[in-house]
C-alpha cells in the first residue's frame, strides 16, 4: 500500500479536529475533536510501525498507550466539565473567562453582574 | 526505493488501497459531520463511525489487535462516557443554533492552512514509499502480546499506575462535597 494514503488521511483527520477545537462551543464537544486529534496520530503510528517493520513494536506498543492515555484525559476531562457544569451552570467554554483580561469597554461592576448572573443559574441548576 | 516507483504502477491501486481510500472517505466524512452538526447528541454517534472506520483501517493495515482495542475502548466506552456527559450536562436535545462560537471563521482559516501544510508536506515526503503488506503479519495478538509484555513492560506497568491515578481523581473530582448546600468549596 502506498504510504501516502494513510499519511494524508491522517493529516486531514487532525485538521478535522484542529477545526473543532477551535470552534466548539460546548466542552463536550471540545473533548470529541480532541478525541479525533489523538486518532489521527494513532493511525500515523500504526502505518509507519507497520512500513519501517520495527522489531520492537515500538509504533503499536505506543498506539496502546496513547489509546489507554486517551480514555483517562476523557474520563479526568469530563468529571472537570461536570464539576464546571453543577458550579456554574454552563458547560459553554466561551463564558468561563474568569481568568481573561477585562475587555477595555467592559467595567468592573458589569464583571460583577455577571458573576452574579452565574451564580443564580448555579444554584437553579443545583 | 526509487525502484519502488517501477514495481507499484502509480494509477493501478491494489484492492487493499482501493478499500483504505473508501473506508477513509467515510471516516473524514463522518468525522468533518462531527465537528459541524448542530445537534449535540448526533456529533457523539458521528464520532462512533469516525473511530469504527479507523478501526477498519488498522484491520487493512494489519493491525488486528489495535483494531479490537480501537472497537473496545473507543467505541465502547470512551463514546458511551461522552454520552452521560452530554446528558449530565442537560444537553439541550435537538438543534442547538448557538454550538459553534463566533470565531470559526478563523478556525476555519487555521484548520485549512494546517491541512493544506501537512498534506503537502507528507504526500511529497512519501510520494515513492510503499507499505509491504505481504511480509509477516506485523500486528496479530500473538505478536503485540509477546512485545508488550517481553520490551514494554515497565511503561505497561506504569500505566496502570496513570489509569489507577484518573479513576482516583476522577471520583475525588464528581463526588459531591458534604458542604453547606451541596457546593464544592471554591
């Protein structure tokens, strides 16, 4: 088999999901293009495992472990995007900005509406 | 490996690339659907038939054990654990028109400009790079077990140590705390 096919269909799956984590809206959603990401590379390894012939098996051996990586990231991932979801009420990435600079037009006290405006969908949600 | 280009006839595809290229067609598709569908609960069962299509693709590449491992942990359970998020998370059911954020216009122009980089680059670096699929098989079970457990066993091992750690963290991380009105303190 030429080993451009498998080259390229995994150039362009992570393209797919580089897309998709730029976005996504939803964290969720975040963690499935991540998902694609992780795929892509591990079709790479297989297929260059398989041209190169290595004795070791050192292209599926890390396939495995990327594999097993990638279940935990999910399961740490979302029990985060649950705790962010019971504490403030969305799981929608653009409105955690708690750590982002205030935008110029944007004073404190609307900063603080905000917050408060979290906080009651928190406790409706709770 | 000049002399490849000779052997392999450039516009006569074998049945195996014919199939790779089909079943390929179908993962970036459900794939691309993935990532564009407005309806949350639909880019889950997408992604079902992106990972499912990689694992035909590990079949065709001969890698038969990654491909069952493919099915079990991705299919089986990193999908279904998606799913409970996307419930837990009241994901609304039905078109959601606000799914993608206002940038993707410029993860547009990110996502082609790295597609178009990397295509390039790969399909001009293995233009006359041939896989022999004929050879031994380089991926059954037999084969993977053997040098798992004979060359990787350390990395084996402290990888139960990484998966025992998420499990720990993920329970202290969704356990509800005793505090005042069921809040995790901040």
């Amino acid at each position: 088999m030429h080993l451009a096919y498998p080259a390229v269909l995994a150039a362009l799956l992570f393209s797919v999901g580089v897309y998709g984590v730029l976005a996504r809206r939803n964290a969720i959603l975040v963690l499935m293009s991540v998902e694609l990401m992780l795929n892509a590379v591990n079709l790479n390894l297989v297929a260059f495992d398989v041209w190169l012939r290595d004795t070791l098996h050192a292209g599926q051996a890390l396939t495995l472990f990327v594999i097993v990586i990638a279940a935990a990231e999910i399961g740490i991932g979302l029990a985060i995007v649950l705790l962010v979801y019971r504490n403030r009420g969305t799981s929608d990435i653009d409105q955690l900005t708690d750590l982002a600079e205030p935008a110029p037009g944007q004073g404190p006290a609307q900063r603080e509406d905000q917050a408060e405006e979290a906080e009651e969908k928190a406790e409706a949600a709770a | 490996m000049t002399l490849a280009g000779q052997v392999h006839g450039f516009l006569s595809p074998t049945g195996v690339e014919i199939a790779f290229v089909l079943v390929g067609i179908a993962t970036l598709g459900a794939a691309l659907v993935t990532v564009t569908t407005k309806q949350l609960v639909h880019a889950a069962l997408w992604l079902v038939v992106a990972l499912g299509g990689l694992a035909v693709e590990y079949l065709l590449l001969t890698a038969e054990f990654i491909a069952w491992v493919q099915v079990l942990i991705y299919v089986g359970s990193v999908v279904v654990l998606l799913l409970f998020g996307l419930m837990l998370t009241k994901a609304p059911i039905g078109r959601s028109p606000d799914a993608d954020s206002e940038n993707r216009w410029a993860a547009l122009v990110v996502a082609l400009a790295a597609a178009a980089t990397l295509v390039w680059v790969v399909a001009d670096a293995f233009r006359t790079t041939w896989i022999n699929l004929d050879g031994t098989v380089q991926g059954s079970t037999k084969i993977t077990g053997e040098t798992l457990f004979s060359h990787w066993v350390l990395p084996f091992e402290a990888l139960s140590v990484l998966l025992l750690a998420a499990l720990v963290g993920a329970v202290v991380l969704s356990r509800r705390s005793s505090s005042a009105n069921g809040r995790a303190p901040r």
